[in-house]
C-alpha cells in the first residue's frame, strides 16, 4: 500500500462513522418531549421512559466542512473536471478556497440507550455506545502548490493549518435530571459522568512550517510534530527515513487492547420563567458537555516531530493535470518527504482534553405552550480549530405526542435551513425524522452539492414504555 493510500485509510476513518452518527439534531433542543435532546443538556427530560434500538434508534449521515464538492469538481463542456486539470485555471479554483480547508467529526453510535423516572422530579439516563471525535485540516497553499506545480518559481508556501486530529473509543455514561422547583421555582439542573476507554489516538501538526520554491529546489523550514496512541498501531522508522516501499504506519496483533482511559464530565441546567406576568414560560437553559480528559499508557504512545531546514527536489517530474490516482500518489509521497518525519524519543503528550461543546438557549412559548420561538448558541472547542454556531427555531406542539420544528442555522462557514418531526406518544413507538443542514443547490447533471459540505439527514425508532410521572 502506498503513502497516498495511507491518508486515505485515515480519511475513512473519520468518515465512514458517519453513516452510523447517533448525535441528536439541534432543531429538537426546543422540543419537550423530544426523545434524544438530553444529550445537549441533562437537565432536560423526555415524556416517559424509554428503550432504544441500536443504531435504529438514531441513524443518519452527514459531512461537515467549510469546501464542498464545486470547490474541487468543475462541470465544463458536458464533461467533469477535477481542479487539477489544465482546463481549470489557478484563478478559477483558488477564488473561493478558504484559508484552512477542513472537515470536523463528533458522532457516536448506540450500543444501548434507556432512560428512566423514578419519582416526578428525577430521571435517569444510561448510554453505552462508540465515539469517533476527530478533525483535518490542510492549508489552502498546499492545494494552490498542487495545483500549480514548480510552474511559479520564487514562491513562498505556507504549511500552517495541516492538522490531523482522531480518537476512536467505547463509552458509557448515566446521566441524572432532577426539578428543583421545590428550592427555586421553575429551576431544573442535571449532570451526568463519562467513562471512555479509548482505542487509539493520532495527531499531528506541521506548525509552522514554510515551503520556499524555486527554479530547481524546495527549500523547507519545518516545525512539525505528531503522537499516535494504540496497541495495535505502529510507526515504522524505515518509512519515515524515505523508504518509500514501506508502509509509515503498520497494523499489529501482537499486543490487541485499550490505549488508555479517560473521564468527563456534563452539567446542566433549565429555568422557567414564572413570576405571574407576561413573559411566564420564558425558558433559558445552559450546558457544558465532555469537560474530562483521556489518559494514554505510555507504552503504546510514540512521537514523531521534524524541524530545522531541508532542501528538496521533486514535482517538476509529477504531471498534476493527468491521471487524479497518480498525481495524489505522487504528490503525498512529495508531501511527506518534505515533511522529514523522525521518531521522537520523548512524546509531545500522553493525555488530551476530551472535546468540550456548550449550549446555551432561550425560548418563549406563546398560543398556550403550542408554538415558540427559540435562539440556540452551540460551541466545540479543543484541538485547532473552534465551531460557534447560532440557530433560531420556530416550534409547534399542538400536542404532547407531536413536534415539528424548523431552524435556521447561521455565524459558521455555512449558512442552512433545519427541520424535523417527532411522534412521541406515552407509550408505543417514537419516531423522528429530520435534517440541520439541507443542502438545496446542486451542480446540473451530477447531483453534485454546490454549497459547502455542511449537510446531515438523520431518523431514528425507540420504544416509549410509559411512565406515572409525566401526563
């Protein structure tokens, strides 16, 4: 296998979990009696008790990026053109590349889900499932580089902004909500406690690193650095020192087990406006989810890092307007040689932040409870590269089994409509279907979408079992 095939096992990796995500849609962070939103807070509670099915209980798909597809494919004379192709010219495609082209990735998927009262005011929720939390970024000069060649001699590239950061791992969690109306009317806050056991870890980082051309060399300032943490992973040094025959990361049975541990922590809380005025039902609500950390055995984790400068030839024999397989191939095994990867004796980490994400909404019910208006503020952070993202959701509930919401999603790369429609009867089976991101526009003829890969479509099927507390 081939370095070029290397990153894209590693691509696939973050992305084929995506067809199993159980990530509930914000649109039914507004939605009382939706079944799954207390994963954006545990404070919230479902109408009754609840069973979910494996993966049925929440399935969907869905990308996340700031580039889509229109970016890089070029429909031209009833043919389609990739971006590296002589009839797609460097001003044409780099005019609307961002800075720091990227994809980020936070989905789980169910192994078993169940949630419980057991007086009025508390519930309880168990989660058992899968995690694979990741994002990858390259700079926009390392697509403008493959694109022009050696043709622009004199030119200085930046390489800051390559990043690559994923974690798979097992979970399980319970969570509590608990109404405080006893103590501060309206007030309702939860928590819940996050055991990981993590599989492997990678991350690596060119820093700030520079890539100067000229007429016959590549002069290469690096400052690159990188960590992997598995049992079952293996750097090769061979490959690393230019060995192009063998494989820079290698599979192992020798020694198949955890990489480490780890622990977080969710809190959050609900209060209700009811001071016998005009704004009774006013609901403002906060969250903070995955504020933990996971911890690596030291055994299993190995550093790689690269720094000082290099001089390099290459490219000026890669044909980038030819064949898309050959030109990749040659350009990542061009990529990593300037990268000049060395084992490092001494890791940079052996413990990273588990993802922390923040909500924080307010609503206002009006018609009797059976519309509202709703403003959402959702935040990840760690790694490189934080996501904010404010959505406005306009709610109807003309009953307590029904829901249907549409939202409006906007302050990120990618501007969107939301919907979604949930049956959740007291006893019987719940149903949602639903979407944060609709994508609307495509490129003629191939169903291509033309806005940013900004897109999820998501439905699910659980069991409601009943429940004396909640009419």
């Amino acid at each position: 296998m081939r370095r070029r095939n290397i990153l894209l096992l590693i691509v696939a990796m973050m992305l084929l979990p995506m067809m199993m995500g159980a990530q509930a849609l914000k649109g039914s962070y507004f939605l009382d009696n939706s079944l799954l939103r207390n994963r954006m807070n545990p404070a919230f509670a479902p109408r009754a008790n609840y069973f979910s099915i494996p993966v049925i209980s929440n399935f969907g798909v869905g990308v996340y990026g700031n580039v889509g597809p229109a970016d890089f494919l070029y429909p031209k004379n009833g043919e389609l053109y990739t971006f590296l192709h002589s009839n797609v010219s460097v001003e044409e495609f780099s005019k609307n590349l961002p800075k720091r082209p990227a994809l980020d990735l936070d989905v789980d998927t169910d192994i078993l889900n169940f949630g419980f009262f057991t007086a009025k005011d508390s519930f309880w929720s168990v989660d058992l499932g899968l995690r694979v939390d990741g994002q990858v970024g390259l700079p926009r000069d390392f697509f403008i580089l493959a694109k022009e060649g050696m043709s622009s001699p004199d030119q200085v590239y930046t390489l800051s902004g390559f990043d690559f950061f994923q974690t798979s791992s097992l979970y399980a969690s319970i969570g509590h909500s608990r109404d405080f109306s006893w103590l501060v009317k309206g007030l309702k806050v939860g928590a819940k406690v996050r055991a990981f056991v993590p599989f492997e870890h990678i991350g690596m980082s060119l820093g700030e690193s520079t890539l100067a051309l000229g007429q016959d060399a590549w002069k290469v300032k690096t400052n690159a650095y990188g960590v992997m943490a598995a049992s079952f992973l293996e750097l090769n040094p061979d490959a690393m020192n230019g060995d192009s025959d063998k494989e820079m990361i290698e599979m192992t049975s020798d020694n198949m087990g955890p990489a480490g541990f780890g622990l977080s922590f969710d809190i959050g809380a609900e209060y209700k406006l009811q001071i016998g005025s005009v704004v009774d039902g006013l609901t403002f609500s906060f969250s903070a989810l995955d504020l933990g950390s996971m911890f690596f055995k030291k055994d299993y984790v190995q550093g790689f890092e690269s720094s000082g400068e290099a001089t390099y030839e290459g490219m000026k024999d890669i044909d980038l307007g030819g064949d898309m397989s050959e030109s990749m191939d040659a350009l990542m095994d061009e990529f990593l040689a300037l990268a000049n990867l060395q084992e490092a004796k001494t890791p940079k980490y052996t413990s990273i932040g588990t993802r922390a994400k923040i909500f924080a909404g307010v609503e206002y019910p009006f018609l009797k409870d059976k519309m509202s208006v709703g403003l959402l503020y959702s935040g990840k952070f760690g790694y490189s590269k934080p996501i904010n993202e404010l959505t406005l959701s306009y709610n109807l509930n003309p009953s307590k089994g029904f829901n249907f919401g549409i939202n409006y999603s906007f302050l990120n790369a990618h501007k969107t409509l939301g919907w979604i429609l949930e049956f959740t009867p007291k006893k019987g089976t719940n149903f949602f279907v639903g979407s944060d991101y609709t994508f609307f526009s495509v490129i003629p003829d191939y169903f291509i979408p033309v806005d940013k890969l900004w897109m999820n479509m998501r439905f699910g099927l659980s069991f409601m079992i009943g429940s004396q507390w909640r009419d």
